[in-house]
C-alpha cells in the first residue's frame, strides 16, 4: 500500500473524522473559555479600574486586581492540563486505533 493511499483511508475513517471533530470542538471550547476570562479582566481594567484597587482586606497594600491577575495566569494552566490529559487519554488512544486500522 502506498502511502498516499494509506493517509487517503485513514482520512476516509469515520473514527478519524470522528476525532478531528471532537479535538476541534475541545480545542475551540476551551479557547473561548480563556478568551471570555482574559477579555473580562481587560474590560474591567477599562472600564472599572478602581474596583481592582479596592484592597483585599482592610489595611492591606495587595488589592483585588492581584489575585485576580493570578487567577487567570493559574486557570489558564489549569485548562491547559485538562486539555493534555484528555489528549494523552482519549484522543490518543483514537488514534493508536485508526493507525491499527490503517495498517490491516
């Protein structure tokens, strides 16, 4: 079998068309996820600048917009894990599937 052909069959797999969908729609859910957090935390710098620097606690220098800015720095790790575990779990394993498949 040519390799054209091979990669011509593994296109044509229900399973590949299957997974391509399913990572496109993770991929672009979790991206608007982190768009909607990082571009609400620049419209309230824009627009309520003042609530960010209402202190966390009275007399304290640290005021809200830290923890905030470091909500979204850990969150936007923590969606990156998610999308590396459920990658190395199911969409690995679709594809250890289709490349089986392809080689019959």
């Amino acid at each position: 079998m040519l390799i054209s052909d091979r990669y011509s069959s593994i296109q044509k797999n229900p399973k590949f068309q299957k997974l391509v969908k399913r990572k496109n729609t993770f991929s672009w859910f979790l991206t608007a996820i982190i768009l909607i957090v990082y571009f609400a935390f620049i419209l309230i710098i824009a627009f309520y600048p003042k609530f960010l620097g209402i202190p966390v606690a009275e007399g304290m220098v640290t005021t809200i917009g830290i923890p905030m800015g470091l909500f979204i720095i850990i969150f936007s790790i923590i969606l990156t894990g998610v999308y590396v575990r459920r990658v190395n779990g199911e969409f690995d394993k679709l594809t250890r599937e289709i490349i089986e498949e392809s080689l019959k």
